[in-house]
C-alpha cells in the first residue's frame, strides 16, 4: 500500500463489533509496531477488526475488517479409528472420529477436519485430505496397497487456527478375515468341554497379520465374557467350571491387527457328557427263529440333556465283513422309546425306525427282511444335545426259539465227599447250546441253591466243593443259548457216598429140583459211608449176568432163586450191595 509520500507515522487498530466501535490502539510514533495484544474479550464471542494508517497527512481509512471468536484454537482430537459402520476393504480405510470436546460454545466453531497419512513404509505424513467439512465425522482413504500398514492423524481447523495433530493411529489396509472354520465341541463332562476350531478360508488380504483367536463364552442369556485369548498358533481350548446341566454359548473372534470384529456363529451346548453306556447295555426281551426284541436301559446323561435319538447296529456274527444295517431310533415326544424290535425295523410302528447304509450314512429305503441271518452281533449308542455318545460293547442274540430241556438227568459217579451228574443233549435247538448250567443244594440241610456252568463240549457236572457225607443232594439242569436259557429239568437227587464193597461170594443155604436158597455176609465191608438199602442178584442166561431181584432192606443176607428146572444142572450168581 502507498503511504501517500510522507513516512509513516503508526497505525490505529479498531474493534468495528460489537457495537459501538471503538479504538483499541493507538500506535502513534510506533510506525514499526505491526501487532497488539486484545485483552478482555469474552470467550466464545465473534469480534471483527480493523486497521488504519497515519502520516503526517492524516488516518487512513478502515482496512478490509477481519472477524475472529475470542478463545484458543481447537482442542487436541483423540485417535482416529476405523469406521465399524463400513465394511472393511483390501484398498481402502474407512476412518471415524470425535469432534474436540470445545467444538461447540467453548471457542471458535470447528470449519473443517484435515487429515494426514504415510505412505505405508513409515516415512513422512506425505498424503493430505482437507477441507472435511463438519458435521462430517468420517472419510474414506483411498486407494490404497493391500495389506500395507499406515499411519494417520488428524486436526481441526477454526477461525483461530489449527489444533494439535492427533496421536497416530496405525491399521493394516485389508478386508475382514472369514469365520473361523470347523468350530467344534469335544470331550463333554459334566463340568468342561473342549472347543476347538480351524483357521479362516480367508485372511482378509495377502499377507494379512492375524494376531490371535479371542473365545467369548456366557451362560444361558447373560451378557457374553472373554475367556481366552490367545496367538493364532492356540486352536483349542478346555473351558473348565461349568455348571452340570446348564447352557452355554462360544462364539470365536478372529483377530487381526487392529481388530477382533469377525465373530463365528455361537455354538451351544448345554454342559454334560455325550451318553455313555455301560459295556453290556442290550437286554434280550424275546425271539423267534424270525425276529429278535432287544431293550436296554437310558444311558447316563445329565436332566437338562434328554436323549434325542438312539442308533443300534448290527453285524453278521460270522467273524467277518462290515457292518449289515443300522437303525435310528427317534420319537416325536419324549421319552424315545428305549426298545427294538426287527419286526417293527420291517414293517413300522410308533417309533421312527430309520434304516441307515453304514458306508454312506443314508436311508436305502425299504430293506425286506431286516436280518436275512441267524447270528447277529449289536451294539448300541445314544445322542443327545452334545452330540453322538460311543458305542456300547457289543453283545451277540439269534433269531432263535428258546432251547429245550436237556434230556434223562442221572447219576454217573460219587465218592464219599463228591457226586457227578450226566445228561443228554436237548433236542430241536435252533441256535447253538452256548452252555448248560447246572443248579444243586443239600436238601438236609436246606442250603441254598449254588450253580454250575459247564460249557457245551461237557455233559457232566459236579460240584467242587467237599459234600457232607451221607446228606442227600438235588440237581437239576438247563440249557442254554445265547439268546436265553431253557427251563430247569425237575430235581433228581442222590446222596454223597462212594459206591459201596462188594458182599462176600453167595453159597448155598438149600436147593430143591426147583429153588435154589442163596446166602451171603456183608461183615467186614465198607458201605462207602452211606448205610445199605438193599442187595440185588443176578444170574448168568449164558451170555451175560442178569437183574433177578432183590432183598427188601439191607438186613436180609438170603434169597430163593425159584427159576430152576430140571434141564439146567448149574447156575452162576453174583450178588451187589
């Protein structure tokens, strides 16, 4: 500007607003003096100013008046974030922030946002975005290089100037990863469960920093709690102190440098043990040679855990091949029955029997007779939320009828302290004997009943105990097959006692043409220590000794052979105790 060719004398500065206008300062003889310091404006209030000139001449007219709000610049901002309201992309950051606490009546108003960033290889902020207007609260940078970290700040800028810049805030340019993969629940007990799961399909981008897996788990409907966080090389965790019975849900975030947005869709379960079994659960109920009923007791499982379905499987019990078929075991309304029947399997009924193909898992459809064979081999295993439990022991039946009794029970052999017992085979079995057991008690004594199992090879039975000598023993028998045993056969009994001596050699007491009287004496011989019941004699028809008769008791030593005639001259005799 001219200063109409006379020196300067000083400038005059003036408040034009608020009304009325005043001056402030006066720099007269101070032509070297270009600022001054206004003192006791009110914060927040909008001032407008202006400047003359003096020569020697005069005062210059007003200069262009320039408004200001009395106060300090903005507030320093907080960190910038991402925006969560945007999805996440491989070439772009979406970025949000707070408008500084004094935006707002405390000083001048916030114009405008300016933002800085790096070129991802920690060099100078080189890259500028200004002029964001307010109530603006985001913006988009881009484009950017995938997978590349930068760094960003941001000021505010008012009619009193620029704020400090923020404190940096650094991200890795890249898309959300996927959900982890394979999220699963294993090793259920009562109190814990094992969660495990795989990394995602996708990172995000290439070259994508994944940090870590962050576990939430809450109980029923309560709010979701972090339980583990851990490096990206932890894919499994033990959650212990869970409440028997109780539900529970795990979702898995996974984290990457910035973030933990990306959760899984909560698994639930509720806290028990998948069912368990006892080894021999199966129970025969009945069979014909055309179908087997089985039945079995529910398996262990925790109240709030009902059992859903139960899966029973069959295999030819011929040692080998795979398995023959499978049935699903399911019920509209609980209880699911906890019975079978392969008729029922065949033809329907009012449990859902699904016939299962054990190679790919799917219903064949109709599948004719449901055990074309006479020995099966079945196991058995039980679901509930949890899952599927393992598999009882397995447990062999036949398409069979009950085995009959085995035949004509008799005595073979005694001592003193023992006796032994033979039978004969039963006849008609469709399946196989798988054992014979054999029930005996002292009848004098009135003991209980003991029992003997001999295997099938083995007709004979005696019990390995010492027996009292002299006391009367019952036996009886029945069969067995694997299915069921036949009823007992009636009691036989028989005293314990060796068999006893031979009486001395018969002599002649008398004889006529027709009677021969025969004697003996059982002095000095040992009854086996059981007292004689009587004496038996045989005589000899030339080929053999036969059964004549025998004494009313053991008292009598005499006995009249009347058989005599006058063509035979010599007769042989024997006599047994």
């Amino acid at each position: 500007a001219s200063s109409g060719g006379i020196p300067l004398t000083g400038y005059r500065l003036y408040r034009v607003t608020p009304a009325p206008q005043v001056a402030i300062y006066n720099g007269e003889g101070q032509p070297h003096v270009y600022s001054h310091a206004v003192t006791g404006l009110t914060n927040g209030i909008q001032y407008t100013f202006a400047v003359t000139a003096m020569n020697g001449a005069g005062e210059s007219a007003q200069s262009v008046a320039r408004a200001v709000f009395a106060g300090t610049p903005p507030a320093r901002m907080d960190t910038l974030a991402r925006d969560p309201g945007v999805p996440r992309t491989s070439t772009s950051v979406t970025l949000s922030w707070a408008a500084p606490d004094d935006a707002v009546g405390a000083s001048a108003p916030v114009l405008s946002y300016e933002i800085q960033w790096d070129d991802g290889d920690y060099t100078d902020f080189v890259n500028t975005m200004d002029n964001v207007i307010p109530p603006a609260t985001s913006a988009t940078i881009s484009p950017l290089t995938p997978a590349k970290f930068y760094r960003f700040q941001i000021r505010a800028h008012s009619n009193n100037g620029p704020s400090e810049w923020s404190p940096v805030y650094r991200s890795q340019v890249c898309a959300l990863p996927s959900e982890v993969t394979q999220l699963a629940l294993t090793d259920h007990t009562d109190t814990s469960v094992t969660l495990s799961w795989s990394p995602p399909d996708s990172a995000g981008c290439v070259g994508a920093m994944i940090i870590g897996y962050q576990v939430e788990m809450r109980q029923d409907a309560n709010p979701y709690a972090v339980v583990h966080f851990g490096d990206p090389s932890v894919l499994s965790i033990t959650q212990r102190g869970l409440s028997p019975g109780m539900g529970y849900s795990f979702v898995v975030r996974v984290c990457q440098w910035d973030n933990c947005d990306q959760a899984s869709s909560p698994i639930v379960m509720y806290a028990g043990e998948r069912p368990l079994f006892v080894p021999q659960a199966l129970t025969f109920v009945s069979a014909t040679e055309t179908e087997i009923d089985l039945e079995w007791a529910v398996p262990k499982t925790q109240p709030g855990l009902p059992i859903l379905e139960y899966e029973l499987r069959a295999l030819k019990d011929d040692g080998e091949g795979p398995l023959l078929s499978g049935w699903k075991i399911t019920s509209d309304t609980a209880p699911v029955p906890n019975s079978w029947t392969s008729a029922v399997a065949r033809w329907g009924g009012y449990i859902s029997l699904i016939t299962i193909d054990t190679e790919t898992g799917v219903a064949p459809g109709a599948i004719g007779d449901p055990l074309p064979d006479k020995m099966y081999r079945f196991k058995i295993r039980a679901k509930n939320a949890n899952g599927w439990g393992p598999f009882s022991g397995t447990q062999t039946f036949a398409r069979s009828l009950p085995p009959n009794m085995p035949l004509n029970l008799r005595y073979l052999s005694s001592t003193e302290h023992s006796l032994a017992v033979e039978w004969d085979s039963p006849t008609a079995v469709s399946a196989p004997i798988i054992r014979y057991e054999v029930e005996w008690r002292d009848l004098t004594s009135a003991s209980d009943i003991y029992k003997i199992t001999t295997s099938p090879a083995f007709k004979t039975a005696s019990p390995t105990v010492p027996l009292m000598t002299g006391s009367s023993f019952g036996f009886r028998v029945a069969a067995c097959t694997i299915n069921v045993c036949s009823g007992y056969t009636s009691w036989e009994v028989y005293v314990a006692g060796a068999k006893p001596e031979a009486p001395s050699a018969p002599s002649i007491k008398s004889s006529t043409l027709d009677m021969i009287e025969l004697q003996w004496s059982y002095v000095g011989k040992y009854n086996g220590g059981v007292s004689l019941t009587h004496y038996n004699i045989h005589y000899w028809d030339g080929a053999k000794y036969v059964l004549h008769g025998s004494t009313d008791d053991a008292s009598q030593h005499a006995y009249t052979f009347g058989d005599c005639n006058a063509l035979q001259r010599t007769w042989h005799f024997r006599v047994t105790a």
